[in-house]
C-alpha cells in the first residue's frame, strides 16, 4: 500500500511539472491619429506613349521600362511612302534610351535598326549620329550621337495602342 501512495504522489507531482501556464497575449493599441498611405509601386514596369504629326504622316512609339530593360513598339506612318513596324528592345541609361528597332518595311520582315532616343519629361527626341558604313544600322561613336531628330510628344496611350495595332 505504502508504494502505491508512493507512486501515486509521484505521478501527480510528474503531471503537475509538466504543465505550462498559460501568459495571456499583450494587447496591442492601435494609434487612432495615424492614416494609411496607399502603396505606390515605385518598382513596377513604367508606360509611355508618344506621337508626331508632320503633315499627312504619322509616327507613333510605345515604351514600357520595367527597371531599365526596355520594350516598345514603333510605327511610322508615312503618306504615300513605304511604312515601317515593329518592335523596341534595349536599355534606359539615365535618360537616354538605347534600343533596337526590329522591323517590317517595304515588304520585308527581319530589319533591324540601332535607334536611341533621350527621354525628357514630355517629350522623347531621336538621335542622329554617324552610322557603320557596312551595315547602315549600328551606330559608330555612342559619344557623338547628338538629339536634335525627330521630337515625339507625350500622347494618350489608348490613341497610340490603337495606332500600333
């Protein structure tokens, strides 16, 4: 009998250290004067649409940069001229955009052009430079291209999308 008091004292001295006390969660107060500020994606892929008219021709470019890798889309409307359409690819460094125009013109598909581009706050002006001799499509001194070409202006993205479709 002695071992059986024994063991049961034992035994309920064993349940008693294994249990935890519970600590009740602090209650967190939330600041009533403090205001939500809406999230902006400051990262995400960033749209631009730009147009120009000069008489009865129409040029149109689409430029989405997605952290510096750059895509678009660029048509060049010409009146009673052979068009061109395609495709931008390239890399924004600080404000100047250099791409590749891959395109469809005068019947043929697979042309490709380097073209850069210096981007202002409403504006995306064209550079002009010399040009490989061989190739007439990549440009031979990055550092003498001057931006006095063709001056796009900041336009209505749904008008342009329209247009490059």
């Amino acid at each position: 009998m002695k071992k059986l008091v024994l063991l049961s004292t034992f035994s309920v001295f064993l349940l008693n250290c294994n249990k935890k006390t519970e600590v009740p969660a602090p209650k967190v107060e939330t600041d009533s004067v403090a205001v939500a500020e809406p999230v902006i994606d400051t990262l995400g892929p960033k749209s631009f649409c730009y147009m120009q008219v000069v008489g009865k021709d129409s040029l149109f470019v689409s430029i989405d940069d997605n952290l510096g890798t750059v895509t678009g889309k660029m048509y060049n409307k010409f009146f009673e001229k052979d068009q061109s359409k395609g495709t931008l690819s390239g890399i924004k460094s600080g404000d100047t955009l250099k791409l590749t125009y891959e395109f469809a013109a005068e019947g043929k598909k697979g042309n490709t052009n380097d073209i850069y581009f210096l981007q202002k706050k409403d504006a995306l002006i064209e550079g002009t430079g010399e040009k490989d001799a061989q190739t007439g499509t990549k440009y031979i001194n990055e550092n003498k291209i001057k931006y006095d070409g063709t001056s796009y202006k900041l336009a209505d993205c749904k008008l342009v999308e329209k247009a490059l479709k």
